[in-house]
C-alpha cells in the first residue's frame, strides 16, 4: 500500500496564514495537522506507510524539510503548479503523483489538511473484510453542509451505490470524507477515468467514477473529523486538540 496525502491546495481561506505556507503543516495541538494523520499510518505499518505527500512549487520545500525530520520515509512530489488558478486539480495530482513515482500498489487518498479522532486502522481493516476499493461516511443533518460535501448512496450491506459532489439537490444525509481506499487494479483505472470526463477537481469525483464501474463500499466513521477550511475551522480544531496526545 502507499498513502498519498493530497496537499496541493493553496489555502486561499486561511490567508494570510497559508499564503507561504502550507496548510497541513499548520500546527494543531502541539503536532503538524499532518503529522496526526502519518504517525497514527507509521504505527498501523510497522513505519513505513509509503507516504507521498503531493503539492505544489510553492509549498515544496516546506514539505521537504519537514520529511527530512521523519523517522518514516515520505517522498515529496511537486506538481508544478504555482498558482491557485493554475493548480491541477485533486484527481490530476494522484494521477501525477503515481506517473511521478511509479506507483503501482493499492492507494489510500488522504485530504492534508483533515484531522480525525480515531484511528484509520478501523477503516484499513474494513478494506481489507470487504475486498474491494472503500469509502468512509457520516450522517449530516444540515442540508447546507450536505450541499458542500461530496454526498452518498447507500445500498445493502453498505454498499457504495453512487457519490455526488456539492450537489444542489443532495439525496441522502451520507457525507464522504476525503478518505479513500482503491484496490490495486482500481487504481490503474484513474488515468481511463479522466479521459472519461471525470472532474477532477474534488478527489471525491473519483470515487464517484470509479463506485459506476467496480463494486465498492462505506465505512460509517467511527467518530469525528475536523475539516480546516478557513480561520474558523482551523480554531475550532485547535481548541478541540488541545493538550490531546494519541
């Protein structure tokens, strides 16, 4: 398996924070919001997740000399891009951070910039019981949110039926996190879903792509997620972790 952080984002929100620096090396509760994410992975796998972070030119180095100081190994993969209006978009950087690395393992997406208050190890476990690629979901009450977010269909057994990002008319109250599990000859499959009109701006359009063409399934989360966003979030996620430690 290999784990690829997605943090090629520029933050725009969380100006002027962000605006040379990275969001997921922003600190939350005496740690990197990253470093809750990898260190929690480098205990599930004896230390070496197979971490890739993707980003940008801009936050590039940032990232390389916080991976200089891991015990685990991370690859850093620059994107190219140096500006929100040119960035590439969350489907294209797998895409570029598998075609630059060589990878060709199963794959588990991580958003950068999210925190959870549960182990992932529950959900590496589901992966592995079901035998197919997976998704993580919540029950949210608030319809506003729910046109946000990338929003599921549920079928038996918790089967993954379809997954719609921001919609304008959402029809369940299932949210998928950016937390995603694709089996090794799913991932082979990204390059064909862009070349099929997949969007490729939210990472959650693969997974939508991908639950039309192969069977897959959700996990319902096991507890909370904090998803930094802007000030207020960001805040909200340091009050919640403070003076916390796993």
């Amino acid at each position: 398996m290999k784990s690829i952080f997605l943090a090629a984002g520029y933050a725009t929100r969380l100006y002027p924070l962000t605006e040379n620096f990275p969001k997921p090396l922003l600190e939350v509760g005496g740690k990197t919001i990253l470093d809750w994410l990898l260190e929690d992975l480098c205990g599930l796998t004896g230390g070496d997740p197979g971490a890739v972070v993707v980003t940008n030119r801009r936050y590039a180095p940032h990232f390389r000399a916080w991976a200089a100081e891991k015990s685990c190994p991370v690859a850093v993969a620059d994107d190219g891009t140096e500006a929100n209006e040119t960035r590439l978009g969350a489907v294209r950087d797998i895409l570029f951070a598998v075609d630059a690395l060589g990878l060709d393992d199963d794959l588990l997406i991580l958003a950068g910039d999210n925190l959870l208050d549960f182990s992932l190890g529950a959900f590496l476990r589901y992966a592995s019981e079901k035998g197919t690629s997976c998704t993580m979901r919540y029950r949210e009450a608030d319809e506003s949110r729910l046109r946000k977010s990338g929003v599921a269909e549920i079928g038996e057994g918790g089967r993954l039926l379809s997954l719609e990002e921001k919609p304008a008319e959402p029809r369940s109250h299932w949210c998928t996190p950016p937390f995603y599990y694709y089996r090794r000859e799913d991932a082979r499959r990204i390059r064909e879903a862009v070349a099929d009109g997949c969007a490729v701006d939210a990472p959650g359009s693969l997974a939508a792509w991908m639950c039309r063409h192969t069977p897959m399934y959700s996990m319902e989360m096991p507890g909370r997620r904090w998803d930094i966003g802007d000030i207020q979030s960001y805040e909200e996620a340091r009050r919640s972790y403070r003076g916390r430690r796993k």
